[in-house]
C-alpha cells in the first residue's frame, strides 16, 4: 500500500536560514509527487508538483527515486513561509492525493 | 468567491445524532473528493466522484457514510448515528477535467464536526 511519511511535526528556523522539509514515501507504482501548502487561516493549496520540476515562492523538491524522498527546500526562509506543509502522492484511477502527516514550518526573527 | 464552498463551517452534535455537510465545487469542475482530516494527521481519502457518478470509495466510510452528488453539482456527505470518533474536519475538493496527472485538487475550508 502507498505511505507517505513526513517526520518532522514542527521545524523551526530563523529567518534568512536554509530549510528542508522531509518526505518519504512508499509506493508500487510511478510516483507522482506534490507539495501542498496550508497558510494560517486559509485553504490548502499546491504548492508545487516534481513533474513541473518549477520554483514557486524560492522553494524546490526534487524526486529522489533511489531513496524514496521528495524533500522541500529553500535556501533562506522568509517569514511568510511559516505554514503546514503537506507531501502528498498521486495514486489510483481515481487519482487521489494520499497526504502525510504535515510539517509546521515555523520562521522566527 | 468561486472557490468551492462547503457548509455548515462547523457543527457540534450528540453521539447518536446524524449530520449532514454540503460541498459546492467551482463550477466546471466534475472530479468532487471528501476527505477527513484529524488532529495531527494530514487528510485522508474518503471517496470520489466523476460527475454523479461515484467511482471510490475508501475503507474508512464505513456503512453510517454516504456521500450523494445527485445532480453532478453539489455533493452531500451524510455521517448517521455519529460516534465520537467521528470527529473531523471534513474537506471537499474538487479539479476540472484532463488535470487527473496534474495533482491539483481546489479544496474547502472544511466542515468541522465534534460529537460530544
């Protein structure tokens, strides 16, 4: 059965310092990839895909087939980056997301 | 807003008791997911709809779930005899058609549900 697993509940860092959010995954299939955002008080939305292999707001995730990894970067956190970050992989005919447990990215000053 | 809207936003029941949570999609969009969120985890895949049609349904809807979309537009979720349990945040979502690989869904705000 897929798995993705996130395994950092909270991250926090200051601002201006690099970040890296953890995700690994399980899965028989080709994986397919995303990011979804939460900011405080608003609706969970994409983020970003690994298909597009894009930059959207400086952060990055590159599919690591070899070590089940789809890790979310950016090299200097900005305050508007404190959010619940989601890994979330494409599965099944229906495609449907199946999401980890989320990382609270905290940017502090 | 165009967004999908869902309602109640939050409702507080008895155990027992049944509820009932609407989701609107954005209009052209005929894929409508449910999903369940509980604290500390991310959400979960409850079912599917293609238009009226509904195509999945997950482990976790047991037989007190049922999900309608009668009309291809808006979409029911219906909990009976609620259990505590129960308690969630329930999420629709929806996507137009042709995007199934582009792994965007347009979700709600959520219904919010506690059994006392």
């Amino acid at each position: 059965a897929q798995r993705v697993t996130q395994p950092e509940k909270l991250l926090s860092v200051f601002k201006g310092a690099p970040v890296e959010l953890k995700c690994n995954y399980s899965y028989s299939g080709s994986p397919e990839l995303f990011w979804y955002v939460q900011y405080s008080r608003q609706r969970l939305q994409l983020l970003l895909r690994h298909i597009s292999r894009e930059s959207i707001k400086g952060f990055t995730a590159d599919l690591n087939k070899g070590e089940t990894s789809f890790h979310l970067k950016k090299p200097f956190a900005q305050e508007e980056d404190s959010a619940m970050y989601y890994c979330a992989l494409l599965t099944g005919t229906a495609s449907k997301l199946t999401f980890g447990t989320g990382t609270r990215l905290q940017v502090t000053l | 807003d165009t967004g999908v809207s869902q309602n109640p936003r939050h409702k507080i029941t008895k155990r027992g008791q049944n509820v009932t949570f609407r989701c609107d999609p954005i209009s052209e969009h005929n894929r409508l997911y449910w999903y369940r969120q509980t604290l500390g985890q991310g959400p979960e895949f409850l079912t599917y709809f293609q238009n009226e049609a509904q195509l999945e349904k997950s482990r976790l809807l047991s037989d007190r779930f049922s999900a309608e979309r009668p009309k291809g537009s808006f979409s029911t979720l219906e909990i009976q005899r609620t259990e505590q349990g129960d308690s969630a945040m329930y999420l629709c979502a929806s996507r137009r058609p042709g995007t199934a690989n582009t792994g965007e869904l347009f979700f709600g705000e959520g219904s919010r549900l506690t059994v006392l």
